[in-house]
C-alpha cells in the first residue's frame, strides 16, 4: 500500500493498537517484518499510520502475537479496510482535527460526554454554532464559518439520521445559561434540546450548580465507545485543537468520572424540566 503523507486519527489508532499487540507478544519488529514479508521500515509505517495493512497481513500478526479475541480482531480488520466517507469533502479546506472528529464519530457504536461552559456540537443549533465560531481567536473568515457549520450539520446525521446511534450528554447549568448569539438564540437552542432529547437514542441530563465541585470541572470531553472497549476513545476539545487519548488507563479514568457525572446529573425529566425553567427566565 502507498505511504501517506497525513494519516488521519482512525488510521494512527490502527497502526498503535498493532504496536500494542507486537510489544505485548515480545515480538521484535525485525520478526514482523519476516513473519509478514515486508522490510524492517514498512512495520515502523504500519505501526504510525503512515502505511496501511492488508487484512490477511493483519490476521498473520494477531495469530502470531496470540491474539484470541475474535470480535476484538475483526474490529481491526473493518479498521485497515481502505475506505472514504462524507467527512473527505472538507479534506484540505478544514482542519485535520475537524475531520478526524467526523470520522471517529461516524464508527462509533456510542457517544456520551460532558459540556460545562457549551452546548455540545452535536446538539447546537446552527445560529448558536454560528456565534461560538464567530468568537475564534483569530476570528474566522465567513466562508470557513460557512463550512464547519456545513460539517457541523452533517456530524449530528451520527445521531439524528436513519442509524442514529446512543447518545448521552450531561450538560451543566452554566452551558444551558450561556447566551451565544444573544437571548433569542439562547432560547431557540434551549428548545431545541427539549425536542432531541425526546428521541429514544438522546440522553440529555443536566448538572446544576447546587452540586459544586465535580471531576473534569472545565473540560468538554466525549467518550467514543468503539465496536469492541479495546477501541473506545476520549476525545478533549481545547482551542488548538482535539486531543485524542486511548491509553488503557486514560480510558479507565475518564469512564469512571462521566460514570460519576451523570450519576449526579438530574435524571432525564428532571432535566427537561429544568431547561424548561431556564428557558423561561430569559
């Protein structure tokens, strides 16, 4: 397979899971390039994303290194399977993190997160997504602006579209009193989480300021659930950018804090009633 410049986010998680498996054998990667009939720098390219990998090759390395999970195996196989999706129109006039949001979203089995300062993405309104991205530090050309809402659009068909997938936000009180775009818009975005949450896959559980402190206060942080949990991963917005963890520990840690999160949140139509009362005060 020819090399590529820029691997995008599922093509690097791909070639690390295939490290993991090698190191944890013992397996040196002058073996592998043996055992899979490349030279010693192929396995290096393999293993960062920049090379991609056949499924027979695939299946020579985890038989080799004693690998028995069977589903765990064939989610890594649909993985190396080259293959485009919707988000590549935007390739080249957006950034890369944008696009790797898109996709690892698009091959999630479940998403659930937490937002305290925004609504998430994924339950904006257009005119409220309008004004955070008019915010930008520098401020974004209206063209650009024009286009993440166009992919902004496209990325909530993950949970409003024909295979609409779970979705879980806890969103805290200071988010759901935000007035991006002013009072109106506020408003309209308010409702408009009052409507999605009544669908049977949209979980929307608020977080008030009567509980105080809580682990993560700050971040925004999505939990992608993966095919299999071997490859789940955390997604961390801050303003350079999203980060992309997928350490076993990290993984650990951040299912066990939105775990706590939403075990405080209210439930969902104690949530829906107190959106409703926020919305009434504006």
């Amino acid at each position: 397979m020819p090399p590529r410049t820029t691997p995008t986010e599922r093509q690097k998680r791909l070639g690390s899971e295939l490290r993991r498996i090698r190191t944890a054998a013992g397996m040196s990667a002058e073996f592998a390039a043996g055992l899979l009939g490349v030279d010693r720098g192929k396995i290096s390219n393999i293993e960062s994303g920049v090379r991609g990998i056949s499924a027979d090759r695939l299946r020579t390395l985890a038989c080799n290194c004693d690998v028995t999970d069977e589903p765990y195996v064939k989610a890594l196989v649909e993985m190396a399977r080259a293959r485009t999706g919707w988000w590549e129109r935007y390739r080249g006039i957006l950034p890369q993190g944008l696009l790797d949001i898109a996709e690892t979203e698009s091959n999630a089995a479940r998403i659930h997160g937490v937002n305290t300062v925004h609504v998430p993405g994924m339950l904006q309104t257009s005119e409220q997504a309008m004004a955070i991205f008019r915010a930008a530090v520098p401020p974004l050309p209206e063209h650009e602006v024009a286009l993440r809402l166009a992919l902004r659009a496209e990325r909530q068909e993950v949970i409003t579209g024909d295979k609409a997938i779970p979705y879980i936000a806890v969103i805290h009180e200071a988010a759901l009193r935000m007035r991006f775009g002013g009072t109106d818009v506020a408003r309209a975005q308010l409702e408009y989480l009052l409507e999605v949450s009544e669908r049977d896959n949209v979980t929307v559980l608020a977080l008030p300021f009567a509980h105080g402190a809580f682990p993560g206060a700050g971040q925004t942080v999505v939990y992608i659930e993966g095919p299999v949990p071997q490859l789940d991963t955390v997604q961390v917005d801050s303003s350079h950018g999203p980060a992309f963890l997928h350490a076993e520990g990290q993984l650990a840690k951040y299912r066990a804090q939105l775990d706590l999160l939403e075990g405080l949140a209210l439930p969902p139509e104690q949530s829906r009633d107190f959106i409703r009362d926020i919305a009434r005060q504006l």
